[in-house]
C-alpha cells in the first residue's frame, strides 16, 4: 500500500495544504483532494507516498491530527487496494516452463 484516503478535510482545504501537512511522515509523491463536478471539495483526499512504509506511518502517527482546525483521519486507501486486486487477478497465469 502506497496510498492513503484522508477525511473530514476542511472544505478550503487545497492539495498543497493536504501535501505539507503529511510530508512530515515521508516523501509525499502525490496528493490530491477529491472534488465534485461543480468544483466543490468533498472534505477528503488522497495522499501517495514513494513506500508502503511511509503510507503506514502516515496513519499510525497523522490519523486525529488537527489540519486547518479539523480533526482528520487517516486510513489505508481501500479502492486502490481493490483495484491492485482486480488487476492481478485479470493478469494472466505465467506458463510452466520444463
């Protein structure tokens, strides 16, 4: 797991502020806060990190920390999970070489 879902965001919460909140943690390689088709936040994000290990960190030590006067959460992004699995299930099987 590279990738954390980030909640209850502030809703002038940007993807810089998001960014520098969980560099504390590791190196941020990407973060993003989710929007609606008007634009609008919808009070959460996700943030990827260049490890596993910097993605775990980042929700044992940043999960119920304050960002821009909200308490946040962090949690292990499960729809990336689901489509790791989705995808190696559709790889194809590696042939038996003898």
């Amino acid at each position: 797991m590279l990738q954390v879902y980030v909640g209850n965001l502030s809703w002038e919460c940007q993807w810089q502020d998001l960014k520098d909140h969980m560099r504390s943690v590791g190196e941020v390689m990407h973060a993003d806060v989710l929007t609606g088709p008007d634009g609008r936040s919808k009070g959460c994000g996700l943030v990827e990190f260049s490890t596993p290990e910097e993605a775990q960190r980042a929700i044992a030590e940043l999960n119920d920390t304050e960002l821009m006067g909200r308490m946040i959460f962090v949690r292990e992004d499960r729809e990336a999970r689901a489509k790791a699995g989705a995808a190696a299930a559709a790889a194809p099987a590696p042939e038996a070489g003898f």
